[in-house]
C-alpha cells in the first residue's frame, strides 16, 4: 500500500519524529470501537485486533499523547 499518508508516516518513523498529529490516545480509542463493533457483528479482524493490543499497550506505558507513530517504542520493545 503506497499513498501519501504512508509515505509521510515512514519518513517520521526513520526520524523518529512523534510530534502529536493523530494522538495514540485517540486511535486506541478507534481501534478499540472498531473492534468492538466487528466482534459485535461476528467479523473477523485479526489485523484490528492485533492493532488494538499494540496501541493499548502504548498508551497504557503512557505513549497516549504521543503521534500514532509512537507505537514504534513499543515494538522496539519486543
């Protein structure tokens, strides 16, 4: 998948650049009613899925302010 939102995010995760844009706070909060509204539904989504624990995970080590980007110190992680 290449777009320009992909290419801007790339570019800010080699410079590390975690300026709030979209806060990890608010796209947990997405990812979490997406997920929720699937499992609802009976739909699978293991990539949600996944995205919900990564970026729960984030904010719970108090990333939340930080850019949706952020999540790159969490995965540096593992």
């Amino acid at each position: 998948m290449s777009n320009a939102l992909s290419h801007n995010y790339c570019r800010r995760l080699i410079a590390r650049d975690f300026t709030p844009q979209a806060p990890l706070k608010h796209v947990a909060k997405d990812v979490r009613l997406i997920c929720e509204e699937a499992r609802r539904a009976g739909i699978n989504t293991p990539a949600a899925l996944t995205n919900e624990r990564l970026f729960a995970r984030a904010v719970e080590r108090g990333l939340g302010e930080d850019d949706a980007v952020g999540v790159l110190k969490v995965l540096e992680q593992f």
